[in-house]
C-alpha cells in the first residue's frame, strides 16, 4: 500500500540579494508497505504542491524505479 507523509524541515536559502530566502521547506516522504523509499525536498513549493504530489504517488501517477 502507497502512503506518504508531509513535513517541513529547515532549509537556508541563497539568493543574489543575500537574504537567506525562506526558513523551512516541505518535504515529502513516499512510503510502500510502510518503508520509506524515496524523500523529496520542496524548496520553494507550496503546500499545495505536496498535497498534489502524495495525491499522485497514492494514485500511482508517480512510479518509482527501484532495482
């Protein structure tokens, strides 16, 4: 079974300006059988974007290639 986790993590940015951009990120954990087998890190992303993406991996829009 396809499960996954949303969190946020620290994350420094870097820009031209200096400014250290934004303090944390969404990280996206995918989990088959309750293993994690891959994490994404969302610099920059909406929480949006990682609802859409665990929407995907649970309805088997994304396939992961493992050996």
């Amino acid at each position: 079974m396809k499960t996954a986790n949303i969190r946020r993590a620290p994350y420094v940015g870097d820009n031209d300006s200096g400014s250290g951009g934004p303090d944390s990120m969404f990280v996206v954990d995918l989990m088959e059988n309750g293993s994690v087998v891959e994490t994404r890190n969302l610099p920059g992303k909406s929480r949006s974007y990682a609802v859409s993406l665990v929407e995907n991996w649970e309805q088997g829009i994304i396939q992961l290639l493992i050996d």
